[in-house]
C-alpha cells in the first residue's frame, strides 16, 4: 500500500529535485521534438519527426498526460480524505 501524505509522502513543489528532474526532462523532451539540436538528436539515434503538425501533437500529448495524472491524484486525495474522515 502506498501511504499519501506526511511523513510518506511530499507534494512535487516541497521535493525540489524531483521538480527540477522533471522540468528538465520536459526540457530535453521538448528539444528533442522540435530538434532544436541536432547533436542531441544524433546522441539519441532519434530520427527528426515528419512535420510541425505531428510535433504539435506530441507536446499535447505530453502536456494532456501530465494534466489528467495531476487531476485524477488530487481527486482521488479528495475523495479519499472526505471519505475517511
């Protein structure tokens, strides 16, 4: 069972390296999408995506899924915390 709250657990904004590990690989993932470096793509073996419209896709997707995570975790906090409370 995974236990939520203190002392198990801290929210991303209290866990600063998680933050910032996060926020980089968001970087690095966006750079790599839009190849802003072809070196970096080169050091992967990433072939370059087709157009801009499927690049445009990939961040929403990416960005979609990290929302709808959020989202579904802290509602689920909510319901949990009303529920046994």
């Amino acid at each position: 069972m995974n236990y939520s709250g203190r002392p198990f657990t801290q929210s991303i904004n209290e866990n600063v390296k998680l933050k910032r590990m996060l926020m980089l690989m968001f970087f690095v993932a966006t750079c790599v999408i839009f190849d802003v470096s072809e070196d970096l793509r080169d050091a992967l073996e990433l072939v370059p995506f087709p157009n801009l419209e499927f690049q445009k896709t990939v961040i929403a997707c990416l960005v979609a899924d990290f929302i709808i995570c959020f989202s579904i975790e802290q509602l689920m906090k909510t319901l949990y915390l009303r529920t046994f409370q």
